[in-house]
C-alpha cells in the first residue's frame, strides 16, 4: 500500500485509492478500438516538457512520458510508475519503490537510473524545477527499483510535484551526453506510457499509436490518439459542432461561442480535472522597459485597469477576478484582499504626470507594443481591452501578434517587449507554481515561463525561499501573506482573473478527466463508443 508518513497517512491513501477505483469503474468495460481525436489550439513546440510548460506541450507530453505519481482530484497522490513511497519524519528523505517490468518504447528497462537523471536535469533547465528541486542534495538508487531524494531542507510541497507533465521521467539513455534541450527524443518521443509517437506532420496533427505491451495492462482503449492543430478559434468551433474532433480542454473554443455549442445534443461540458493547475491571466511589465520600470507609471495602468469588466465582458462572466499573485483556486493560499491600487482614471492621470510623461498633442503621453500569449482563443480580446482602457489615460497601444514560438522568443529570449499579456499555472502550491514567477534567481534569459519581469526584490526572495522550508502551516500561509502584500504594492504584474476551464467532448468518449490534470494525463483510462460515431 502507498502512504507518506508525513501528509497522507494510510487511511487517506486508502480512500484515494477506492475513489481511484470508483471512477475507473463507472462505466462498462470498454474494448481496445477506435480513434480519439484530441483538438488543441496551438502547435506544441516539443513532445516533452523537461524544458517548456507551454500548454500545448503539456496536452501531449504524458500520453508518452510519464510520472513517479498521479493525483485524485482532491492532489492526493496516487501510484503510476512509483508503486509506494514513504517520507521520513523530519521531511528530508523520499523513499520511491518503483513499478518492475516497465519497458521504454525501445524495449529498454525502466530503472531507479531514469529517475535520479531526470530529476537532475529538471533542476537543471525545468522552468520550475530550480525551485522545486531547490533544496535536493542527492538522489541515491540503492538498487534498480528504489530512488531516495534526499534534502538538505524540507519542501512540503514536493509530493505534490511529481505528476507526468511536471516532473517527467525520461530515458536516461537517450538523453545522457547530449544537449538534453536540442535532444531529438523531445520531437519523437520514447517513454514509458499508454500511447507510442507515431509521427508530427508540422502544422497538422501528431499520431500515437496504443502501447501493446504498456505496464498497465489491458489499458490504454483507443488504438490511436491523434492530436490536431486547430488555430482558427471559429474552425474549433466548427470542428466539435461537427463532430471532426472528439475531445478539447482548457476553453477549446471562443467563449462568444460556447453558449450555441451546449445546445449541440452530441457535445458534453465538463470542469473537472483541472485542479492540479489553478490559472491566473496576468498582465506582465518588462521591469527593464524604459516606461515600466517607473513605479509610478505601473501604478497608473493599475488604476486604469477594472478586473469587474473584464470577466463580464472580456471574458462572457468565465472567471474570477484575482488581485493576487496566488490565484483563488489555491483556497487557504490566497489572500482576497483588494488591490492598493483601486479603478481611478483621475489618480492615474495624476501619477504618469508625476512621472514626467505629460499629454502631448492629441492626448497620448507615449506609445508602447502589448503582446499577447497566442495559446488560447481569446488573448486578443483581452489586449483590445487593454488598449482602449489605456488610451483614456494617455498611454497608445499597438496590439502586436505573433505565434507561441515567436512570443515566447521575444518575451523570454530576446526581451523585447513593453509589457506582455500572459496566463500562468499556480498548479497546486505557490513555492511550484508562483515563486518562480517572482523569484530573482529564476530570471533566466531563454527559459520560457519563468520570471520574465525581471522582478528583483531581496523582502520577496526571503519570504518565498522561507515558505518553500517551512513545515508549520500557519507560519507558512504567513509568509505567502507577506509575499502577496509586498508584490501587489510593487507591481510588477497585474495579475487579473483565474479563467474557468472547460473540457469538450463528444458523447462518443468516456473518462476522459479521471485524475487533478484531466486531459493533460496518459489518457489511458479513456474509451470510445463506435456506435456513436
């Protein structure tokens, strides 16, 4: 039987693993048959996310490589390629049994050596990895099957951070002596999972075919999962009306549109399984830009900014305002408290003329680009807001466009841009999924994801390196209270609605969203009705 000494004591381990059961269970056994069609709305710019957590590479990434754990939705761990783990009392060792008899698609064993490489590479080059891996000092595999992190430190959210998509496990021997970032096996991957890649026609679909020896057997039920790019938000909407896609996640479709496709007697709405990922859309300022780096005019595009609009009208009421850095689907996380800088249009004027920017002749005091994140069907909708509430304070807009690989360029590589409009995954704890947004060590040119504000602030980097370490709760729900009173005064970002996600699936497919990450699981429990089709 799994269980933590620590955080999950048995008896929790054996209601996760009966409600596992339960949901498994609900339907009749399905047969090994048929395609299932996954739409996403970009292109993945890789098939393995060691480097990139992009959403389009995480709606792939664990079909072939997989996790030491999966997570009930409640983030109660569950065994995937560990079968037990145990955590010593003082927090400092992870002791991993790992499944026997599991082979890479190359026919290769899977072994406790593929497991200490890859946690060592994410901590490498991982955008969150630095800091979830922060305090690991060795990993230590005593024999083929056992893998012991050991920490200098405690890190009582490290349980929670071993899903496929976050923490992945690969193949230590085709990655070892080569630039794991440029490695072919992140186009054409071998892993361990339901699903084996087949091909990536560029600027069409990817094909996976079912992994007839895979471990978990007799899963996966599909014989083939085919990935299609559809980047024209009405196309998407088109594609499930007609039934040429069977399965989208995270809002597939415009939402101008989704009140027309809950009429399409096929089509079913689901909001489960994405639990792991608490999202927050955010506006970021480059803190280098020669306007934004002015506190004052920060403040200013802060006062101008009403979060109430744009979730009613942005974005059709599918969402909740955020003022925090810590999004409210992190529920004792989260600090409710309003933003210092409350809507005043006077207030703002007042502030951009203190920093020295008057209104010239037709009223614009300057002009500055606002990019916005390309994944997603309704980016621009926000950045047209965005330019309108702007110029009534004298700042012009120019919305510039671009796809998921040049944006993350300009933003992450280059950094030439003003300021940015862009979503970011709190996942589950903010020490994983919002330090790295605020920390100044994870500034890293080229990393996409991490902290491209280039916010530095040593009060922040205390309070977040302290949190990360501290096992008492209350003190530690303390110090992210500090953190987001100290951030929301600086503001380097506007952090501005957590978006509700939907999942769309044709009738034909079932247990589709079984675990916290839904569709962006193995979908090995996922099967279809032929008859339907």
């Amino acid at each position: 039987m799994f269980f933590s000494t620590r955080s999950f004591p048995l008896r929790s381990a054996l209601l996760a693993a009966l409600l596992a059961v339960g949901l498994a269970a609900h339907a009749a056994p399905p047969n090994h048959s048929g395609t299932l069609t996954l739409l996403t709305t970009s292109e993945p710019t890789a098939l393995v996310t060691i480097g990139n957590v992009a959403t389009p590479i995480l709606s792939v990434s664990a079909k072939v490589t997989e996790g030491l754990l999966k997570y009930d939705y409640d983030v109660n761990p569950q065994p995937q390629l560990a079968t037990q783990w145990t955590i010593s009392p003082d927090g400092l060792t992870y002791t991993f049994t790992l499944r026997q008899g599991v082979k890479w698609h190359d026919g290769k064993d899977f072994t406790s050596a593929d497991v200490a490489y890859s946690i060592e590479l994410l901590k490498k080059i991982h955008p969150r990895g630095r800091n979830t891996f922060a305090n690991l000092t060795a990993i230590d595999t005593p024999d083929k099957y056992t893998a012991v992190l050991r920490l200098s430190k405690p890190a009582p959210y490290l349980i929670r951070a071993l899903v496929a998509t976050e923490t992945p496990i690969v193949p230590r021997h085709i990655y070892e002596g080569t630039d794991p970032g440029n490695n072919p096996n992140n186009n054409a991957p071998i892993g361990t999972g339901p699903f084996k890649f087949k091909e990536w026609v560029r600027g069409s679909h990817i094909v996976y075919e079912r992994n007839t020896d895979y471990w978990d057997k007799p899963k996966p039920f599909v014989d083939q999962l085919i990935v299609r790019f559809v980047t024209d938000p009405a196309a998407a909407a088109v594609a499930f009306e007609t039934g040429t896609v069977d399965l989208g996640y995270r809002t597939p479709v415009p939402l101008a549109d989704l009140e027309r496709l809950k009429k399409v007697p096929a089509l079913r709405f689901e909001t489960k399984g994405n639990s792991y990922s608490s999202n927050v859309t955010r506006l970021e300022f480059n803190l280098d830009n020669e306007y934004f780096k002015n506190e004052k005019v920060r403040q200013a595009v802060a006062h101008a900014v009403d979060r109430n609009v744009i979730v009613k009208v942005v974005n059709y009421g599918y969402g909740q305002v955020s003022y925090s850095p810590i999004a409210p689907g992190l529920k004792s996380f989260h600090d409710p408290a309003p933003s210092p800088y409350a809507v005043d249009l006077k207030k703002a004027n007042a502030l951009l003329d203190e920093a020295g920017y008057p209104k010239k002749t037709g009223g614009v005091r300057f002009s500055v680009p606002l990019d916005f994140n390309p994944i997603g069907s309704d980016g621009a909708r926000l950045a047209d807001y965005l330019r309108s509430t702007l110029a009534r304070i004298g700042i012009a807009v120019t919305v510039r466009a671009q796809d998921p690989s040049a944006f993350i360029k300009r933003i992450y590589t280059d950094r030439d841009f003003a300021f940015t409009t862009n979503g970011a995954s709190n996942l589950f704890d903010p020490t994983v999924g919002v330090q790295r947004l605020y920390w100044s060590k994870n500034f890293i040119k080229g990393v996409p994801f991490s902290n491209g504000t280039h916010y530095q602030n040593p009060v922040v980097d205390k309070l977040l390196e302290d949190a990360a370490v501290e096992n008492d709760r209350a003190k530690r729900l303390k110090l992210f209270k500090d953190f987001q009173d100290t951030v929301a005064r600086d503001v380097p970002d506007l952090n501005l609605y957590q978006p509700v996600f939907i999942t769309i699936a044709n009738q034909r497919v079932h247990d589709h969203s079984l675990t916290a990450d839904g569709v962006e699981s193995n979908l090995a429990d996922v099967w279809v009705d032929e008859a339907k089709k």
